[in-house]
C-alpha cells in the first residue's frame, strides 16, 4: 500500500510514543533515528504503513530545529507520505523563542498550506486540552512539575498564548463545545477561522472519543501539528483497524538493564520505586564526571558483576533542587551535555556486555543513546504504558536489541520492571 503517513518527532522518546499509538490502531510503523542520508529513491523500500523520523530537535536552536524538520519532510514527501505529522511534548515543551511554532509555520510554507491545527492532548497520559489551557492530571501545566524543568520551563497553560509568542501568523482556537458537535462542526469552525486569517488553531480534547473527531476532521489536512493523541484517530482514515500482528517482534532474549537520565517527577518515582525493591542500582554523578573520574567504568564494573541476577538501573535521575545546584557550579548545558555522554557510554558498554533488553529514561538521553549504539530504524512494537511501547533493533553483528525509549514524564511507578515483564510474557 506504500506510507501513508509521515511522521515527524522532536524527540526520541516521543518519535516511538507516537507510533506505539499508530501500531495500536492498526499500522505497521518504522522509526528512523535521523533523516537518513540518501533519500528515498536510494534505499529499499520501507516496509511500513507509517514512517517516524525521530529528530533531535526539541531544544536546540530554533534554526537548526527548522532544517532538521524539512529535511526530514523532503524525505517523506520523496518516499510518498499523504499526509504529514509534526509530533511534539504532550506537555507542549517550548520556550518563547519555540520551537513548535517556528517549526510548524516552516512545515506549511513548504508544503504551500495556509492552515493546520495544534492539540498535545493525550487523555489516557492525563493531557488534556479545555478552553486552550492544557492540563496535566488535574492540575494546570504552569502548576505542575513542567514549571521546574530546567531545559523548558512552562510557566504558561494558554496554548494560544504560548504557541502566538512564537509564531508570525494568528493563532485560533476550536473549543469543546465544537469538537463535541463532531467532524463536520470542527471542519465548518476550521473554515471560519481561513476567514479570519487564523494559521493554527489550538483544538481542544478530554478524551480519546475527542481524539477520534478530530482525527476525521482533519482527514484533508496536507499537515496536523499534535502530540501522540491524535495518532489514535488516523489510521482508520486509510481503513486500518487494530491488529496485534502490526506490533509482533521477535522474541526477547539476553540481559536486561535501565539507564535513566530523565529529572522528570514520573522518572524519579520509577527510579525510587527500583530502589526500594531492593534492585541493584548505581547513581552516576555530574560533578565526578566533570572531575575526570572515570564514573562510566565504574558503572559498567558495577552492572557487569550484577546482569545476571536480574535488570541493573544506571541513572542520574535527581530532584529539582539537586539538578538546580549541579547546574549551578557547571551551566545548565555543560551538565546536560556530561550526563549524555556518560550514560550513551555506559549504554554502549551494557550492550557489550550482552544485554538486549534496555530501557531508557529520558527523551535527550535517549537520543544520545541510540546514536552511541549506531541503531538507525526501529520496528514498534507492544505498549508497556501509554506512550511507551518495545522497539526492535538490528545490531551490527546482526542480533536483536530491544529498545523502550521513554519520555521523563510517561510510566507508573514500577513501569522499569513491568517493562521486562511484557518481554517475558512475550517469550514465552
């Protein structure tokens, strides 16, 4: 049938959310790390009803966000996308300077469309979209723990008011009371706002049945604009309906282990949670880093002795206050960039050592990690939780690795060992 849609993520971690929810509606998905260097026309054919390209994108300068997104448009137009998809945070991870707006207006100059929607709704992760404020749970997002963040602090819920500081063109909204009435409600609002010179509209939605009308809504739509919810009301655009075969993986084997860069309030529950079970675990410092102790070797020293009793966390997960006063001795982007680096390595060196089931914590780490181990594609498979599937790579030597990439915010408490559990069952 060939792609028919085209996905573009800002990050890693919400590149395999993103097709966890198109594989849970009926799609075979494959997520490429990166736009790859030859196009289309140069590479086999991808065997997938839905193409991710996973960026790296989030946080670096508008500008270079800009052209990493329409190369990877000019990639998915070439290999025949209908319809494209820029996926951004369910928590609308931005600053003022963007990158969701600047990034969303270059995607519709370039594909000459004057009009697209923006919902990071994902009611079944707790985010919703009411009156153009985004929720989180039950609290306002400049109320929860995204105020701290230390890279994109959201101290706005107005998603008007937050996507117009970055954009040129006007911003609208479609509000519940529209969404509820259906497709053809939302598509006559749509129309009044091209009147009125809207570009982007915010659209509401509480609950995946809003999800699913918006979804038809945008049927004609060249470009949407969303987090990972929307996903669930496309696929039957094209007639998919849900399929366990489009999420099978081969078997998972080997040994298992965590690595956790996120300083998430979800990822810091998680870690604490292994900790209490009694799980080996090793915290990676940033100040030893910076002090030139080898702190990757003696991770690995660490985990080596222990992966065959059982999952190992590495993690260098800590609470705001702890991050603020690391950040405060060596630059908010100094220590990022040490941690990434620390624990790409220290990923590499667990895969060394034989494990292939690895999950990773954090949308930046992830992305230093799967670039550290070279893995190019990924085949989306199961959901553990909301947003967070296994992923199947093919390593250079030719075995398996299993991948689950997920976001700091994603995941109950004990989503580490409820991961390996799937595997399991899996196997079996």
């Amino acid at each position: 049938m060939g792609i028919r849609l085209g996905c573009i993520a800002d990050d890693f971690t919400g590149a395999t959310d993103l097709a966890n929810n198109l594989v849970r509606a009926g799609m075979r998905v494959v997520q490429l790390i990166d736009v790859p260097e030859e196009g289309p026309a140069g590479q086999r054919p991808v065997d997938a009803d839905a193409v991710v390209i996973a960026l790296k994108s989030r946080t670096v300068p508008a500008a270079e966000a800009v052209d990493a997104s329409l190369r990877a448009l000019a990639w998915l137009r070439e290999a025949g996308a209908e319809q494209i998809y820029f996926k951004y945070c369910s928590t609308f991870d931005s600053t003022p300077a963007g990158n969701i707006g600047p990034v969303s207006e270059a995607l519709m100059e370039a594909m000459g469309t004057d009009f697209t929607i923006a919902t990071p709704a994902f009611p079944d992760n707790g985010r919703t979209v009411f009156k153009g404020h985004l929720f989180v749970g039950d609290v306002l997002l400049a109320d929860s723990g995204m105020r701290n963040h230390p890279l994109t602090p959201m101290t706005d819920s107005n998603l008007v008011s937050v996507l117009g500081a970055q954009t040129k063109g006007a911003v609208g909204l479609i509000d519940h009371a529209v969404v509820a009435a259906g497709a053809e409600a939302v598509r006559g609002r749509v129309d009044e706002l091209r009147e009125a010179g809207v570009r982007i509209a915010v659209a509401d939605a509480v609950s995946n049945d809003d999800l699913v009308r918006l979804g038809a809504a945008v049927r004609g739509l060249p470009l949407v604009t969303a987090g990972s919810g929307l996903a669930i009301g496309l696929p039957v655009n094209w007639g998919f309906e849900p399929s366990l075969e489009a999420a099978r993986l081969p078997p998972a084997h080997g040994h298992a282990a965590v690595v956790s860069g996120s300083v998430s309030v979800a990822t810091n529950r998680q870690v604490r949670e292994f900790l209490n079970s009694g799980r080996p675990a090793f915290a990676v410092d940033p100040l030893s880093i910076a002090a030139g102790e080898d702190v990757v070797g003696e991770a690995l020293a660490f985990a080596a002795a222990r992966l065959g009793d059982g999952p190992v966390l590495v993690y260098s997960t800590e609470a705001p206050e702890a991050v603020r006063t690391v950040q405060g001795r060596l630059g908010a982007a100094e220590a990022g960039e040490l941690v990434e680096r620390a624990l790409a390595a220290v990923a590499r060196g667990l895969v060394d050592r034989g494990v292939r089931r690895l999950v990773v914590a954090g949308g930046e780490t992830s992305g230093a990690v799967v670039r550290a181990l070279g893995v190019t594609a990924l085949r989306i498979g199961p959901q553990i939780d909301p947003g967070v599937p296994w992923c199947a790579a093919r390593l250079a030597g030719g075995d398996t690795l299993h991948l689950a990439l997920k976001s700091g915010n994603f995941g109950g408490p004990a989503f580490f060992t409820a991961a390996f559990g799937l595997t399991a069952r899996e196997a079996s």
